[in-house]
C-alpha cells in the first residue's frame, strides 16, 4: 500500500486520541498501519537518503502540526492528548482539519513576524513533510547530476568509457584487493569482451565485461544481449556485466532473467549513473547539511516540572 502523506493521517489521529489518554508517537504506528493496510515493509520504508523511515517521520509532523494548531496539547516531551477543539475536528472531515491547521500555522506566523523573531517558513504545500521537502530538493538535484554524467561520458571516448566501467566496478568491491585485478580487453581480441575482473589471486574466478556507450533514448535488445553471452561461453566464463549508457529492452530482460547456467547482470544508463555517483567515481561532495533531532535518553533523564506543559 502507498504510505498516506501526513495531511491524511491527521483525521485519523484525531479519531483515534479522542477514545481518550495521553499517547506516544511509536505507540500510533501500529494502529495508523493496521487502519491504512500497511504491511511490516511499508513500515519499515526510508527515504532514499536514508534519513529515517517515511511513516514514522509523517506521523511526527502529523503530531507537530495537529498540537501548533490548538488541536493537540503536549503534557511532556513525546507525549500528546487531544483537546477539546481536536475533538471538535475529529468530526470534521481532512479538507476542514487541512483548511484550519494551513490558517493557524499562517497566524503563527504573522504573530511571530510582528514580535520581531525569525520565524520557521510555512509549508505552502502541507501534504508534504519539510523533510520530505528536502528529499524532493535532493532528489531533484541529483536527477540532474545523474543527466551530467550520461552527458559527460556521451562526451569521452569509447576506450574512456570502457575505463570508467572497470574503475567503478573496482569502486563498487570487484575483484578486492587484487593488485590488477581488473583490466580494459585490447580492442582487437575483445570478441565482444571489453573488460575483466579477476575474483581471486588464480584468476580461477572472472567476471567478464561489455560496455557499450550509446545515446540514453537508444535500446539493446535481446540480439546484442544473446551476442554477449555467446562471448562469455567462447571464453568458458559464467559471469558477466554489460552495461551501457542507454536502455535494455524488456525482451532482453526476461532473456537474462532465464539463463540458466551463465549469470548476466544489466546495468543501463541510469543505473550506471546512480552507482558513479554512489560510489564516488569522478564525484566531489559539494554541500552537506546537517539536521540533528534530541537526544531522547539525554533529555528524558532530566526531570519534568509537572506544572509547565509543554506548548
């Protein structure tokens, strides 16, 4: 199932903090998936980045934006019950819940630029998280960075490419520690070959390599797959690579996906520009942000003034 954005789990939670008690992020996440039909790998989802799992980080800002707004009331740190008013929403529908919070959170605002304080940016879009904001951001960016590499490889030699494929092969573990363990096949006795990697010191074990540089709308179909195959079975090997700048045919696919007795792994453009930019192969780190969250066991050894609520 698609994990619901954090302006649908709103109703819900408001629903359910109405049968009363005081409640805990972690202890929603197992009503909130049996209510979606979520499944323990639904659960489990990241993001691609790998800052922290999509679910438990909407329910979060679902909780932060529900108690901003009124609806909700934090007595201690992690710790939310409902309102009167929240209850008076929870029987209102998403539109109304979403049309409230978007007004209370632009009041905010409005107040805490008059009281002259720098102020967080209200999410225009409030069916995203800011996280997930920074995800898309991110994700954009890299999109980008993943068309400059197929670009910038179109650019170079087939020989380079060639190269460049051995070298991120290497990056990505092939072949070890092996002193020369991966090599660039001398173009007149390829036969189709165009690199590879020795597995161990007596070459006993080799994956065999085929690269092909074409432009990203092109498609390798099966023929030129079965070609590379019938290479690796001249040279007796049972492992290959080939990989390319452009795209596999879904007949191609399924034709690798039956092979029995060699093993042929696909990798096209854009996957081979996910793993260069992964792997750091002609990369450099640009910017890193850094977003911190407290420290539960820090802050939870601390004593709590029960005459303070947390607002």
């Amino acid at each position: 199932m698609t994990i619901p954005s954090f302006e649908n789990l709103r109703l819900y939670i408001l629903k359910h903090l109405a049968n009363g008690g005081t409640w805990r992020k972690a202890q929603l996440v197992e009503p909130i998936a049996a209510h979606f039909d979520l499944n323990a790998e639904d659960i489990a989802q990241e993001y691609e980045s790998g800052n922290g799992a999509i679910l438990a980080d909407r329910i979060s800002w679902a909780l932060s934006y529900l108690t901003l707004s009124g609806l909700l009331t934090r007595p201690k740190r992690g710790h939310y019950i409902i309102t009167d008013l929240g209850k008076e929403y929870a029987q209102k529908n998403e539109i109304e819940i979403t049309a409230y919070v978007k007004q209370k959170m632009a009041e905010r605002e409005q107040a805490q630029k008059l009281d002259g304080k720098e102020t967080d940016a209200v999410i225009e879009e409030v069916n995203i998280t800011p996280k997930e904001q920074l995800e898309f951001s991110f994700n954009a960016i890299r999109q980008e960075v993943y068309r400059e590499i197929l670009e910038t490889i179109l650019s170079k030699t087939p020989q380079a490419f060639e190269k460049l494929v051995i070298d991120l092969l290497q990056k990505m573990g092939y072949g070890g520690r092996l002193e020369k363990s991966a090599q660039v096949t001398r173009q007149s006795r390829d036969g189709g070959i165009d690199g590879e990697i020795r597995e161990d010191v007596l070459g006993l074990g080799r994956i065999f390599i085929q690269a092909k540089r074409y432009q990203t709308d092109a498609v390798i179909g099966r023929p030129d797959v079965q070609g590379f195959v019938g290479a690796l079975q001249g040279q007796n090997a049972d492992k290959g690579i080939f990989i390319t700048t452009a795209r596999y045919s879904a007949d191609a696919v399924r034709y690798v996906q039956n092979l029995s007795s060699t093993r042929v792994v696909l990798i096209d453009g854009l996957q081979l520009a996910e793993y260069i930019y992964r792997y750091d192969v002609g990369m450099q780190t640009e910017q890193i942000f850094s977003i911190k969250k407290l420290d539960s066991d820090f802050w939870d050894e601390m004593p709590d003034d029960a005459n303070k609520p947390i607002k």
